[in-house]
C-alpha cells in the first residue's frame, strides 16, 4: 500500500476491502466454479450464478450486472477486474428468446467503469488487456436484407468478437460483432472498430480506417 496514505485512510481501504470480501463469500459460494477470493461492491447484481466461473481474486466493483445466463458460462481469470457499473449479458434477464454463448475474460485483465459487453455471441478477451471506460462490445447483428420483413423478425447473425493478450482500448470504444483485435494494439479513444485490427497496430480514427504498427 502506497506510504503516502495517512493511517486513517489506510483503515477505510481495509474495512472497504473487507466488506467486498465478505460479499464476495456470499456470492461465491452458489457460482459454478470459484478459486479464490471474490471481492463484490456496493450493489451488484449477479443472476443466473450456476453459469459463472472465477479465477482467484476476481473484482466486481460497485453497480456491476453479471447475468450469466449463457449455453457457454462467463468464465473470468485470476486478477480480473469489472469495472464501476459494467454490464455483461448474454441473454435477456427473463429467459425469453434465444440464450447467448457467454464470454471469457483471460488473466490480469480489466473492464473500466460503465462498460457494456453484449455476449450473445461469443466474446473472447484475452489476458493482460486492459478496457477503457464506457466501451462497447456487441457481439451479435440484426440482419436487415428484405425490406419487406419488418428488422426486428429477421433473426441475427453471431460471428464473435476476439480481443487478442496485451490490447489496450481507450474510452467510449465501440466494437462490433466479427471483429479480431489482434495481440499488442491499441486502439484511441471514441473509435468504432468493424474490421480486424492486425497485430501490434494503433488505430486512431473514429472510423477505424488509419493504421499505424507500433513498430514503425
């Protein structure tokens, strides 16, 4: 713990810790697989907790939604993080229409504040990515091809989103179904990713049209 926090700010960390822990404990226990500590925050909703695997030391910070109702589980490493906020959901909350395939999130990685991860189709992130505030994952699309067929009766399609190791994605990204994200990118602030990104390159326009390798 940083040295330049005052005795009393140290006690406040540790009673907030514990409380997670504690939280945590009570929600760990009806999960499908956990390892190790879970640390909950104020108000968190987890549903459907029989399709939820954790890692060890696992975060849900505070306003978090976790449904885990999916065909595949939401499977979260060791040292994940879900940011203030966040929702996960591969299916409605009431069990109508088609369930979602679910995600799984690798070892060392971080949701930011507010994010929302739609994972109807598969989402796979990997490890030591590190997700910006209020970004988008949307791993599903509405097919819209007959214009005499009302959208909402045309079914979807589910290609699946990849975020490949060691990605980082600033805030207020969206990134939409299909899209590979290859390992060591990095992707500015705002953009909205509908293509592949190859690996180790910056993607800078809001439109996700001008590349650059890192290692230029």
């Amino acid at each position: 713990m940083n040295s330049k926090l005052s005795f009393f700010q140290k006690i406040n960390i540790y009673r907030e810790t514990g409380l997670k822990v504690i939280r945590g404990f009570c929600n760990k226990i009806f999960l499908k697989e956990s390892k190790g500590f879970l640390f909950v925050g104020k108000r968190v909703s987890i549903h459907n907790r029989k399709h939820i695997r954790v890692g060890r030391n696992v975060k849900f910070e505070a306003l978090s939604e976790i449904q885990g109702l999916s065909t595949h589980d939401l499977v979260f490493g060791n040292y994940v993080t879900i940011g203030y906020g966040t929702q996960i959901r591969p299916s409605s909350y009431y069990g109508v229409g088609q369930i979602g395939y679910g995600l799984t999130i690798g070892n060392h990685s971080s949701i930011g504040p507010m994010g929302y991860l739609g994972c109807a189709g598969e989402i796979k992130i990997g490890e030591k990515v590190m997700i910006g505030p209020k970004v988008t994952l949307v791993a599903e699309n509405h097919i819209f091809k007959d214009v005499y067929i009302d959208i909402k009766n045309q079914g979807v399609s589910q290609k699946g989103i990849i975020i490949e190791n060691n990605v980082w994605i600033g805030t207020d990204c969206t990134i939409l179904d299909g899209v590979t994200i290859g390992e060591g990118s990095v992707i500015g602030a705002g953009c909205l990713i509908t293509k592949d990104v190859p690996n180790n390159s910056i993607v800078y326009d809001k439109r996700d049209k001008v590349y650059r390798e890192r290692l230029s």
